[in-house]
C-alpha cells in the first residue's frame, strides 16, 4: 500500500473522463449516420459492442495510475 500521494490518479481519472466524453461524442455524432438503415437488432448490437469495447484498455490505464507501470 502507498503511504504518499501520487499524482497519476487525479490526472488518470481526468484522462479518462475526457476520453470517454470524446468517444461518446464520438459515437453518438457518426455512428447513426452509417448505421441508421439497419435493422433496430443490428443496431443495438453495435450499440451494445461500442459500449463496452472502451473497457478493455482500462485494466492497463489503471495499472498505470496505481503503480506507474503499463503491465
């Protein structure tokens, strides 16, 4: 456990915030223009799949905010 206070959780939690509204916007501005003729089930797939796809760097980015290391 760490007894002083590191700077990279403040700024890690800012980084992630501004990199989730930016892929939100992101999402939001030009996926229903490519896929907004497909069916309501198609739809929701990709919806479903670009929702959860920003989790999977985020166990690397927050080993980086703990301990300064990637891996």
């Amino acid at each position: 456990m760490r007894t002083e206070p590191t700077w990279r959780i403040p700024v890690g939690i800012l980084a992630l915030v501004a990199a989730l509204i930016v892929y939100a916007v992101v999402i939001a501005r030009y996926a229903p223009s490519v896929i907004g003729e497909w069916p309501v089930w198609a739809q929701t797939l990709v919806y479903i799949l670009l929702g959860v796809i920003w989790i999977r760097p985020l166990r690397r980015f927050l080993i980086w905010m703990e301990t300064g290391r990637w891996g």
